[in-house]
C-alpha cells in the first residue's frame, strides 16, 4: 500500500511525496483510514513505527477538506514531555508545506510570552504538556469550544507520570462531541478506564505483540561491578571507534547523568546531556548538537526515553537499567527506527541482573551476555566467564563488540510554533517508509 491509496488530500499528498516517502508504517496504514472516518481511535505499537505522522496526517486532512465552523483551536495534543509536544510540531513543519494552519508547542521550562503572543493570535492546532496548558487555561488564554480532535500521545507515560488528574481535568474541559485519538507504546488498563467514558465505539488497533522489542536491534549484556561500569563503558567507545558515531546513554539519576558527561569530556568524547533539571534552551541545544554530530554521546535519563526523534542512532547503552521492561523496550527504540539496524548494550551489575530476567520474560528472548577478553574484570563483579567468552554462545570475543549471527549491514535509517504554507522541512523520521 502507498500513501496515494489512503484517501488523503492531494495537496496533503504533495508534502509526503516532496519528503520522499512512499508507503505508510503498519500503524499508519491501519489507523489513518479509522481517522479519516471520523472513528475515535485506540492504538499501540512499538517506539518509533511512526505514531505520530498516524494522527498528523488524518488531522491536516481534515483542516484541508472540512471548512473551520467556528474561530478556536481545532486539535488538542497532549503528551507528557516537552520533547515529545516539540516533536509533534516538528511532523506538523514537516508535514504542512501545503497547508495552511498555524501551530504551536506549549510546555514549561521556557518564557510564557511566547506562547501567550501565539495563542493571542490565534492557533489551529496545539501540542502541550498537561500543566503549561492548564496554566493557559486558568489564565482565560485558551477556549477549547472549537475543538474538534484531542490527541492523547504516548499516554502510557503519561499515566508513569502521575497526569492522570491533569488528563481528566483537560479532558473536562473539552466539547463533549469531538474525535478522540489515543496512541501509545502500550495499553495498561489504566488507559482503557481512562478511555472507556471518553472514547464512543473506537476501532483498536495493536501493531505487534505487546512488549516486544524492534526486531532490527542486537541487544549485547555487559556483566560488570558497578563501580567498573564508566570504565567499561570508556573502553567499548574507545575500541568501536567510528562504528559508535551516534550514541544515546541512559542513566537513571540526574547527578549521574551530569558526572558521567563530565567524565566522557575529559576522555575526549564529545558529549551532550539531558534531563528535567536542564532548562529547555539547554535540552534544545543539547539535542541538536547530537542530531548535527557535533555530539558523539547524549547522556540522557528516562525524560529523554521517548521525546528524542534522531534518525541513525546506531547505539543505545544502558548505563544504568531501567525500573521495568517497558521503558527498556522504550530506551532502545531509539535506535533500529524506521526499519534499520542499531544495538543496545546494557552495562550490568549483580544487583541489576533480575531485571535482565525480567526483561527477558516480557520480550521473549534470551539476551547474549558478552564479557571484554582484556578488560581486568575484579571479582566483586559477577562470576563473569573465562575471558574472551559469551556467557550465553560459549563462543570466544575477539573485540568489543559482541558477535551476531546474521546480516551485519547497518540500515539507513527556540520557537515552538509555526505558521503555514511553509517551506521545506527535513523529516525528522517515523513518518513512512521512503525512497531516501
């Protein structure tokens, strides 16, 4: 199937084919036409499939065929992090050299009188974190009776997150008849309690198996003390040289994250970081760096996990592991998007290996742990095997980086608004499936 059998707009049509792609992701191709429609929509899929082009594009559809009944915002996106409301943006850019709307992204941590000044002169679309946008509210800055889409993005973090009051609060607000649209990684069924009053016969649509990881990524286990880990950590990037040219690191602490940059600047790593501590012009400068390749490493905690949408990451690292599986599946589909290829490695200490467990139950797999056959292991670590061997093949390690069976070939894998027609956009990814 193509972008052209889906019934979009054709000068909708004209910015996909302008952007080089040709057909839809699985969540897009399933859940665009239960959009068009005008069904409400409950949908899961892995990280980055390309969720948020599946409501973008139905959405610009809609303010391209269907005339603007009354003056007011038209669509509502809420999602949990700064990065993910900019991200939305992003695919509306991207998406609306054709279209003419004006959007904006609304969360905290930057001046209000930005978004103020765009909300004063008026907005088609907004795409807000929870409590920015019930500022607005209770200020008088917004009026939702023209609203006819809400878009609940990545709810599932959402609920991690403690917004379940703001959500029901927005969602209070909000017109009683209007399409409701709620896409997510996963669907606990604290979202079907949320959804079940707010959401009238909607289609649901699953993309995979739940919890599965994306299948282009080669996990590698690193057994290692803890106090060894930055070490270890040093070593593998030294040793992959080039082949590690786009690396996300994940810790779970701020001050963690902070020292270990610190760290990888003194060894000579370019390196970039963020975290909620960070301001947004930080975060902003942070991630661009890292998408221009100015930066080799972003350090990063949990916020990070779904609000970065860099194409070509050819490596996750685990610095620390992650509280449950989901946000380990969350964590590496950073990498491996869009059909390509990437690797996690996970740097794990003895008290960290139940979660390995655990994260082999919920993904169905058994992942290789691989050792470093000349790096000086202490015995406080775990019972690690001989040297030069994988715990899990018993084949020997000659390098760094682990051996896997298969093809080897990596794939190809301070504004908040904007106003259309515009210019051209580079695709920031997750759209489809392209020529490029």
């Amino acid at each position: 199937m193509s972008f052209d059998n889906l019934g979009l707009h054709p000068n909708l049509l004209k910015g996909i084919h302008d952007l080089g792609f040709i057909r839809p992701t699985p969540v897009q191709a399933e859940s665009i036409p239960y959009i068009l429609a005008g069904r409400d929509v409950i949908a899961s899929a892995q990280t980055g499939t390309g969720k948020t082009a599946a409501f973008v594009l139905p959405m610009l559809h809609r303010f391209l065929s269907a005339p603007r009944k009354r003056k007011g915002i038209r669509a509502l996106i809420v999602a949990p992090t700064r990065e993910l409301a900019l991200q939305s943006m992003e695919h509306l850019q991207n998406l609306s050299r054709y279209v003419p709307l004006r959007g904006h992204a609304i969360f905290g941590g930057v001046p209000m009188n930005p978004q103020i000044r765009a909300l004063a002169q008026g907005l088609d679309v907004v795409s807000a974190t929870p409590g920015r946008l019930l500022d607005h509210v209770y200020a008088g800055r917004i009026d939702f009776g023209a609203l006819e889409i809400l878009v609940l993005d990545e709810a599932d973090r959402m609920m991690d997150m403690g917004f379940l009051p703001d959500i029901k609060k927005i969602i209070s607000l909000l017109p009683a008849k209007r399409q409701n649209l709620i896409f997510s990684a996963t669907i606990p069924e604290e979202i079907m309690r949320l959804a079940k009053p707010m959401c009238h016969n909607p289609a649901m649509i699953q993309i995979g198996t739940k919890s599965t990881a994306p299948s282009g990524i080669r996990h590698a286990v690193y057994p290692v003390a803890h106090d060894q880990k930055t070490e270890l950590l040093l070593r593998l990037i030294h040793e992959s040289g080039a082949k590690m040219d786009s690396v996300l690191v994940f810790t779970r602490t701020k001050s963690r994250a902070d020292r270990l940059t610190q760290v990888l600047d003194r060894a000579g790593i370019k390196t970039s970081v963020i975290h909620g501590d960070r301001s947004q012009f930080q975060r902003m400068r942070a991630l661009d760096q890292f998408k221009l390749g100015k930066s080799q490493i972003l350090v990063a905690t949990d916020v990070a996990a779904r609000g970065i949408d860099v194409k070509d990451i050819t490596h996750v690292i685990n610095f620390d592991m992650p509280q449950t599986p989901e946000d380990y599946i969350h964590r590496i589909g950073r990498t491996a998007r869009a059909e390509a290829t990437g690797d996690a490695f996970s740097l794990v200490s003895p008290d960290e290996e139940a979660m390995i467990k655990e994260i082999e139950r919920v993904i169905n797999q058994r992942l290789p742990r691989v050792t470093l056959p000349d790096f000086n292991y202490r015995k406080s670590s775990h019972a690690a095997p001989p040297r030069g061997r994988s715990q899990s093949y018993g084949r020997p390690q000659t390098h760094g980086r682990p051996s896997y069976r298969g093809d080897q070939h990596r794939g190809r894998g301070g504004s908040g608004g904007f106003h259309g027609p515009k210019r051209y956009f580079h695709p920031s990814g997750g759209l489809g499936h392209g020529s490029k």
